[in-house]
C-alpha cells in the first residue's frame, strides 16, 4: 500500500472515531450502531469493520486516547512545576481539569460509558487512568508527609478532587463567562483548598 493510500486510511479511520465519539456522546454506547457511525462519517458500514471488530473496539480506543492525552499533559505539567508538592498539586489539577474543559465529549463519555466495556476491554483503558491517579496520590503523600496538606484519607482526597474535575463537561462552554484556562487554574485553587493547604 502506498503512502496516499496510507494516508487515505488513516483519514477514514480518524473520521469514523470523531463520528463515533460524536454518537457515543449523544446517544451513549448502547443507542449508537454501527450503522449510524457508518451513515456519519461518510462511508460504508463494511468500511467500519475494515477498521474496528465491534462497538466496544471503537469505544476503547476513544477512551484510551482520551486517557493518553489527559495523563501525558499532567505528566508535562509536573516537570515544569519543580520539587514543591503543593505546586505539583496544582500544575496536575489544572493540567487535568484543563484537558477536560478542552475535550468535553471525550470526557464525558469516558466517564459514562466505560461501564459497558467487558473486563478485558476496560483493562486497555484504565491503566493509564490509574497511573494519573497514583500521580496524585505520590504529590499528596508526600505534602502530607511534610506537613503542607492536612488530608487523613489521602485516596479519598484524590478521588474528590478527580470527580470534581469529572464533572466539568456538563457545565462548562467555550461560549460562557470562563476561559477553559480560567477554570483550570480555579480548580486548582479549589483542589488545594481541598487538602487543607497550609501556607
């Protein structure tokens, strides 16, 4: 296959995950068909099958880039965020509360539809979703450690704070008052508040 052809199936493939992210968002997994991804994106329904087995291989790949992304900008946002865990803290918080305001759709629908995934699928998605948590996890034992956050149940913290962020695509808009950024960098204050950060 040459290169145009490459290219040809890669701008397929990347048009049927846009169509069914879009469709996953507004119907959920179990309203969206193949048949529907197939007529929205422009192509055949064989032609889905010549990229994806099944539903649910769409929707794992959708939400294992989705959790990709989000964990690489935390992981970015840490390495400029130096040694203090409370400005770790707050890099990853508005890193991750970021990617989520910026990619709402994807957001949401990880949120709500990996509960439809068997166990074997759900193993591809989340290891990279457990590994940002345990990021989290490591910055706030250690400011605890050092007397910066005055958390008793550091896990449950986290997951507070991770749900807190989870909840942003159902009220944020690119159109309303707040910049993506603006909310990001409010969620992180919100998130220190959280901890119990001592200054």
């Amino acid at each position: 296959m040459n290169n145009r052809s490459n290219g040809a199936s890669s701008s397929i493939r990347e048009r049927i995950l846009e169509t069914a992210l879009d469709e996953f968002y507004e119907c959920g997994f179990h309203g969206a068909t193949m048949r529907k991804i197939a007529k929205a994106a422009g192509c055949s329904a064989a032609n889905v099958y010549n990229h994806f087995e099944n539903k649910s291989e769409l929707l794992v790949e959708i939400l294992r880039r989705a959790s990709d992304e989000q964990f690489t900008a935390t992981r970015n946002a840490l390495r400029k965020a130096g040694a203090d865990p409370a400005e770790q803290w707050r890099a990853a918080v508005a890193a991750h509360a970021l990617y989520t305001a910026r990619n709402p759709r994807a957001c949401l629908v990880a949120n709500s539809e990996l509960r439809y995934l068997g166990a074997l699928d759900r193993k591809r998605v989340v290891g990279s979703r457990d590994a940002q948590e345990q990021l989290f996890i490591d910055i706030a034992e250690d400011a605890v450690a050092q007397g910066l956050f005055t958390l008793e149940r550091v896990r449950q913290g986290v997951a507070a704070v991770l749900t807190m962020c989870a909840g942003i695509p159902l009220w944020f808009r690119e159109d309303g008052p707040l910049t993506a950024q603006e909310v990001a960098d409010d969620f992180a204050g919100y998130a220190l508040n959280l901890v119990g950060y001592s200054r």
